[in-house]
C-alpha cells in the first residue's frame, strides 16, 4: 500500500520533471528571440566593444549613418542627414533598441559572420549601400516639410527605392531620442510609424487605375457609360468629386476625369470576385518579404458583395493600401505590368569587397503587357487633359493619376501615383498627404511631379 | 534474467567528460595551468570517493556516479566565473567527501534512529533559535550563521533533521501521546512552527521544500485522508493572506507574471537570468563566451541559467534530466527498502532532492514564482555541498543495509 503511494508521489515528480523541460524548450522556441533582443539585455551591445558598427551610404556613397569613437573609446552612432533618414535608416538607442534597417541588418552591421582578420585593434562591420538617392531624397524631403503623409519613389524596372519620406519624423540620434522619446511617443500625430511603408490608407481615386485594368481585360473599352452625377444602390450613394455630372462618357475619358459614377459602375458589373482577384494580383492581402517592414495591404470583408466591389473600385470601402504598394502598381503599368519586389539595400560590403548584393525580383505578372500600356496611356491623358495637369513636366511626357480619399476623420487625403517619361519610364511615385483637405490634383501631383523632375535632371 | 546494470561504461563517460570539459576551458583561459590543477584536483576526489565506494560495497553506485557528473558541469561553471571559487568548491567537496563517508557510517551502524524524534524537532528549533538571534541577513534572507569568517546556513541542516523527525511518526516508532497530545498533531505543531520561523528569516523557498515534502508524507503515511486536506486548507488560506498582507509575496508574484515592466528594478534578477537563457539558445554561446556575470547571484541560486547560456538549452535540458534520473534512483532505492524507518527517510530525502531541483530551476526559467535556494551539488557553497553529501551519504547507507541484511526490522 505504502509502495503504491509512493509511485504515485514518483508520478507527479516525474510530471514535475517534465514541466521543467518543457517549459524550457517553450521558452526557447517561441520567447526567447524577444527576450534576447529586449534593449535592456546588455548582451547585445557587448560587441560593440570589439567591434565598430559598419556605416550606412546612399548610392552615390553619401554617408548616412557612421560610429564614431572618442578618445576616451566611447562610441555613437551619427546621423549626417539628421531626421531625413529617420525612417528609412530607424534608430539605434541603447535604451530603447533598434529599429527599421539598424535592426534588420544588425547582423550584418556588427560583422557577424566575418571570417576576416582583425585589423588594428578593433575589428569593423560590413557597410550597407542603400538604392536611395540622398540629392533626390533631399529634394523630396524639401518638398513635404510641414506636412503629414509620405513619398514613395520606385525605380519602376527594377522595384528598388530612390526616395522615401514619412512625416512626421523625429530626431533619430540616440541622445536625443533618449530626451525626447516621452513626447515622441505620446504625440498623437504618431511620429514614429514609417508611414511609407506602414501607414495604410485608403487609396482613392488613384486604385481607378486597377479598375480600369480589369475592365480592359473584361473587354469594356468601347462601353459608353451615361453620367448621372452619382451611383446608387441599395442603401449606397456614392457621387462625383465636386457633384459634376458628365452626361454620355466613354470610360477612358470618366478615368481622365476621374468620375466615381462611371467606375462604381465597373466595379458593380465586374462583380466581387474579379475586383478581388486583380487586387490580390497586385499584391494586396500579400505579405511582402523583403528589406522594408512593410504592412500588409488589405481588403477587409467577411463576405464581400458587388456593391463593396463597386466601393473598392473607386478605392474607398474596406480597401486599405500603403504608399509603398500604390508605388509598386503603379510601377508595374510602367514596366509591362510586372509586381516588382521593392528593396532599399543594394548590396552588403567590406571594403571593396561585396558580401552580399540584391537582385530584383520579379513577385508576379500583375496584368498582360497590353492591358499595362494601355492603363499607362490612360494615365498620360489624365495628366494632359484631366486632373493631373499640376504634374506635367516641360519636355517630358508624364504618366499619372490623382486621387481624393475619404476617410474617417474630416478632412479628406490628397494621393497622386505616376512615372515618367512615358516612353522609357525611370522613376514611379507614390505620394499621401494625410488630411490634407485639398483634391489630389492640387496638392499631391504638384510634389510627384517635381520630384520626377528632379530625379530625370540627375540621371540624364 | 535481466543483465545488471553496468557502471563501469558511465564512470568512464564522467571522466571523459571532465578531461575534455577542464581541458577545453584551460584552452579557453589563455592555458592558465590554474583550471587543470583543479580539474586533476577532482578527478582525483572521484576516483578515490568511487573506488572507496566500490571496494567497500557501500550500497548503490549510481547516485555518486550522478551526483559527480551534476559536480562536473558545477565546478566547470564556477571555474569559468571565477577560479578562485572553483578552488574553493574543491575544498568543499573535500569536506562534503568526509561528511559523506561519516553520515554514510553513522547511519549504517547505528541503529536507534529512528527513537530520537524529540532530539531532532528540538535540536531544528534550537538552529532555528540561533539563526533569528546570530543570524545575519544575505540577499534579504536571514538565514546565515557566522563564525569568523566561516558562514554556515542552518536551515539546510534543518531540512534533514526534520526529515529525521518526520520518518520517526510515520514509520510508527513514534506513536505514543507526547504530553497528551496525538503525535499527528505534534508532527503538525512541529512543521508549522518551523514555517513561522522561516517567515521570520524570509526564506520563502525552504518553506515551500518543507511544506510539500510534510504534504507528500501524509499523503503516503497518514491514514485519516481529512488531516491531509485541512493541511491543503491551510496553505491555500495561509498562501492567499500572505499574498494579500505580505509585501515580499506580492512583489514574487506580481515579477513572475511580468518581470519585463519593471525590468530595472524588481524584475532585474528574474530578468537578467531569462536574458542569459534567451541569450544562449539551443547549444549555447560556448564556455568562456557568454555574459553570465551579469547574473546576479549567478555562482549560488542562479547558476542553472548561466549554464544554459553557455551550455544551451540542451545543456540546461542534460542537467534537468541528470536530477530526474538522481530522484528516479532514490525513489527506487526506497521503494525497495523493507525497514520502515529508512523508507520514510529515504522517502523524505527523495522528495527533498527533487523539490528543491524543481523549485529553483522552475524559478530562474519562470515557470514557477522564483525563490531562492541553492541547486543541490552544483550551486557553490560549503553548507549546499555538506548537506547534499551529508543525504548522499544517507542514502548510501539505506541501500547498503538493504542489500546487506534485506533490511529486516530489529
């Protein structure tokens, strides 16, 4: 009897035991990659004493983020931009860790891996090379100073990334970081999302552009729409920019003129289902892998209907996009109709030596090379005879759309997307500028096509 | 017929594992002669404690064998933090050696042990009287007695004494009314004064080895299945009022759930320990390449986590099982023995080793609220070490009368 008991003690012993090692290999999986990388774990900076953190350049080889050390050995990380690059580079605290590139490159930039030799005393990291164009980013970032949203320039050919804003930004230098993070966190503008590649947005009038795709695959192009001034469906009104009315329209002039009739319409006779299936071609509801931690884009129904398909046509409802993925569509009409993958590193190096170097890759044919020319035709009338006009470019032929998104606080978001030159497109551009009241045509495509501008009068 | 176990092949294993262990960290140390010294210096302790052991048949050979192996990977360990202690944990286990060999005889050869209960409950209370009066306060705890510059810690003695004094109600030696009071009750007395003198010492985790090793003894011995729950009853009563009145508890509590708001201050310890886990990963950073100096505590209660970091998650996985397969070997060793005292304190000395392995290691990966006590063999300490030796030695002599004399009651 006793024995008896005794093996019953054993058996919650024994269970004792086994909570003990599971409990371990639990934490191991699945908490200890967050545990290690907590800024409070000095662990993670003991290699700073070894090792001098690799610096940061843009394409041209502009430093943008170098350590130095004193005399007295204690090292910082510099900023030479200052908050330009807040956003792109991220920040590197000792108190409140890392983040965006300093974090997802952190291998790398403390040498990991490094089989070399030391040199002098203290060994160094790899360099980064980013794609971005610091002259270009400059400009770009003159252009949005004072405002609230974000640019996105994409090599369209390519999908690497030329220029990237999101504002507001902040101080991104450790100490000031450390003084200011209170505020920083606190401000209700939210200074520390990367809005480029984070925000989501409604994407107006510009995701017209995808539905004037999928109405040239349905084979619509010679349809004759009547405009009325507003769509109406059950309990859904949807009405023109303005309340204008434009009477008997083909749709390629109701695309010019960006008329929110004529594409719920489309959208409504497409049906759920193929509003769906060219979003998730262009990669929306998709993760991204890649350099950026770019949110997800998403259309977001339980059960969809034709009357939401109407509303995602004309890019309001449920249908969320970043800026960087309006710069990714619009770089596939400007490519043949390619879903290019964006990246910000160019390669990894040491010294002259190359680590590791980014390859473009190609995530999808979005839609046929036709149906993207003739979108980006579409595209060049809506900058000369519609409502992009404020993006031309003297000499230069410009392709572009602009749109005017609701949301739900008071003030609507001004969008424009576009590339140029037509002919042999070399820079697409996203850009949101939140709340701003304004349509998309006053505001936004003024800025794309001064950056445009800017970046055609380097390159050439 | 099943072929006896071998063990020969595992003590071959234990000093293979020490040649390479204490070489590799020579290697690590820039060939610093001073971690080979202590490493033949071990060697030599185990093949003189193992041969003594073999040669005078004394009982078991798997538990030195275990106990060696978890002194192995303590000794390494405390040579990488510092070889001065890994020196001194020598000279401990020398003296753990001969508690080990003088336990081992007192308890084989006397046989009037189990007549004692009231010299070992008064013998745990007057300890208990000089810590509260002598004692000196480590780390929160006042559980130190020093003597010159000798500390000793008393409630690891009195863990043994009351397991002692426990085997006497329960094997039935002690069963006569002591001052007209039932002896049931008189276990109960006892038990709960010991705990009110712990609360007065702050040495949270003791309590709880004490306690549950009280519990799982009438669970296995006491016949009135309601002495059992009103003692249930109690703690949870107990264990509720001291979360709502008792700071100390609360703040245990409240870094267990969630060490990481409060990362700086009251989580720090728990905090640091997890750090260095998560640090290591699977196989660990390597010997000599970790950061387990940041560990507070780390060459006492806390060694276990700078093992993982170093050693690995298999590592720290190899360790918990090492203790699994020692409290496996003393359960078996009770279970086999006949005489009913030396079941009860084999039974007892089981149920000690194994909650005390489960308290602090579950308490340092937080899978249990932390407190803190030593890891018995690899946790630095003269006391940790004598005491563990001190039961070894026990347990030695309980398997040895078995085997011997078939343990027939006298």
């Amino acid at each position: 009897m006793t024995n008896k008991k005794i093996i019953r003690v054993l058996i919650v012993i024994s269970a004792l035991f086994l909570g003990l090692l599971t409990h371990l290999l639990y934490f191991n999986m699945f908490e200890a990659e967050s545990v290690a990388t907590n800024p409070y774990n000095r662990r993670q900076w003991d290699d700073e004493r070894y090792v001098t953190r690799g610096s940061i350049y843009d394409s041209n080889g502009v430093v943008l983020a170098e350590t130095t050390t004193d005399d007295d050995g204690n090292t910082a990380r510099e900023y030479p931009e200052g908050r330009i690059y807040s956003h792109v580079i991220g920040y590197y605290s000792k108190v409140y860790g890392k983040s965006l590139l300093e974090r997802k490159y952190d291998a790398e930039l403390s040498g990991k891996g490094d089989i070399g030799l030391f040199q002098g005393d203290k060994k160094r990291g790899f360099d980064l090379n980013l794609t971005i164009n610091n002259a270009v980013q400059k400009y770009a970032y003159s252009q949005m100073r004072g405002r609230r949203g974000a640019l996105v320039a994409l090599d369209p050919s390519t999908g690497a990334v030329l220029a990237m804003v999101s504002l507001p930004d902040f101080d991104p230098e450790a100490k000031s970081l450390e003084k200011t993070w209170g505020n920083i966190v606190e401000d209700e503008n939210s200074p520390l999302i990367p809005r480029a590649i984070q925000g989501l947005y409604p994407p107006g009038s510009t995701y017209k552009t995808v539905t004037l795709a999928a109405s040239f695959e349905n084979g619509m192009q010679e349809k004759v729409f009547d405009d009325v001034g507003e769509f109406k469906t059950g309990d859904v009104t949807v009405e023109n920019y303005n309340g204008k009315k434009y009477g008997e329209i083909s749709i390629e002039r109701a695309f010019a003129v960006s008329s929110n009739q004529v594409f719920c319409n489309v959208g409504f006779d497409l049906g759920s289902e193929k509003v769906l299936s060219i979003a998730r071609r262009f990669g929306i509801d998709d993760e991204v892998e890649s350099d950026l931690d770019i949110a997800k884009s998403r259309i977001e129904y339980k059960k969809m209907t034709d009357t939401d398909g109407a509303l995602v046509s004309i890019g309001q409802g449920q249908l969320l996009c970043t800026p960087i993925e309006m710069a990714m569509i619009c770089s596939s009409f400007a490519n043949g109709g390619k879903l290019m993958r964006p990246f910000l590193v160019d390669s990894v190096t040491k010294g002259n030596a190359v680590v590791q170097r980014t390859s473009p890759k190609v995530l999808g044919q979005a839609i046929s090379e036709e149906c993207a020319n003739y979108v980006g035709l579409q595209m060049v009338q809506a900058v000369e005879n519609g409502t992009g006009g404020n993006a031309r470019i003297n000499g230069v032929t410009v392709a572009g759309k602009t749109g005017t998104a609701e949301n739900e606080k008071e003030k609507d978001h001004s969008w424009f997307i576009g590339y140029a030159p037509f002919e042999d497109p070399k820079i697409a551009v996203a850009v949101i500028l939140e709340n701003d009241g304004a349509s998309g045509g006053a505001t936004a495509a003024p800025i794309a096509g001064n950056v445009m501008r800017k970046y055609l009068s380097l390159v050439d | 017929m099943i072929k006896k176990a071998n063990y020969k092949l595992p003590a071959y294993l234990l000093v293979l594992m020490s040649v390479i262990g204490f070489t590799l960290l020579c290697a690590a140390n820039n060939w610093q002669a001073n971690v080979l010294y202590v490493g033949i210096g071990f060697l030599g302790l185990f093949v003189l404690i193992y041969s003594i052991l073999v040669l005078c048949r004394m009982g078991d050979k798997f538990l030195v064998l275990i106990a060696f192996m978890l002194m192995t990977v303590g000794v390494l360990m405390l040579c990488r933090l510092d070889i001065v202690m890994g020196a001194r944990q020598i000279v401990w286990i020398v003296v753990g050696a001969i508690v080990f060999f003088l336990s081992y005889s007192f308890f084989y050869n006397i046989r009037f042990w189990n007549r004692l209960w009231l010299l070992y409950a008064l013998g745990g209370a007057a300890l208990f009287v000089l810590t509260l009066v002598f004692g000196k306060t480590v780390n929160g705890s006042r559980n130190w007695i020093s003597f010159g510059s000798l500390s000793f810690q008393p409630s690891e003695l009195i863990k043994i004494l009351y397991i002692m004094f426990l085997a006497c109600k329960y094997s039935g030696s002690f069963n006569k009314p002591f001052l007209k009071v039932h002896p049931t009750f008189v276990t109960g007395i006892v038990t709960y004064l010991y705990i009110l003198f712990l609360v007065l010492q702050r040495d949270w985790g003791t309590i709880l080895v004490v306690f549950l090793i009280f519990i799982f003894m009438i669970y296995v011995y006491e016949e009135k299945s309601w002495f059992l729950w009103a003692n249930i009853l109690a703690a949870v009563v107990v264990g509720i009022l001291g979360y709502l009145f008792l700071y100390h508890i609360q703040v245990r509590v409240g870094v267990w759930l969630d060490p990481w708001s409060d990362v700086s201050n009251k989580g720090y310890q728990i905090a640091q320990s997890l750090f260095a886990i998560a640090s290591g990963g699977y196989f660990g950073r390597g010997i000599g390449n970790g950061s387990p100096d940041y560990i507070p505590e780390v060459h006492t209660d806390f060694i276990f986590s700078a093992v993982c970091e170093e050693m690995g998650v298999f590592g720290g996985a190899a360790i918990i099982i090492l203790y699994f397969l020692f409290a496996y070997r003393c359960f078996k060793i009770t279970l086999n023995t006949q005489n009913s005292y030396n079941k009860a304190v084999g039974l007892g000395l089981s149920l000690m080793f194994s909650l005390q392995t489960f308290i602090i290691i579950g308490g340092v990966i937080k899978f249990i609220p932390l407190t803190g006590i030593t890891l018995p063999f690899v946790s630095y300490g003269g006391t940790s070490i004598a005491v563990s030796f001190a039961s070894l030695g026990i347990m030695q002599a309980i398997s040895a009368l078995e085997e011997r004399k078939g343990g027939k009651e006298e």
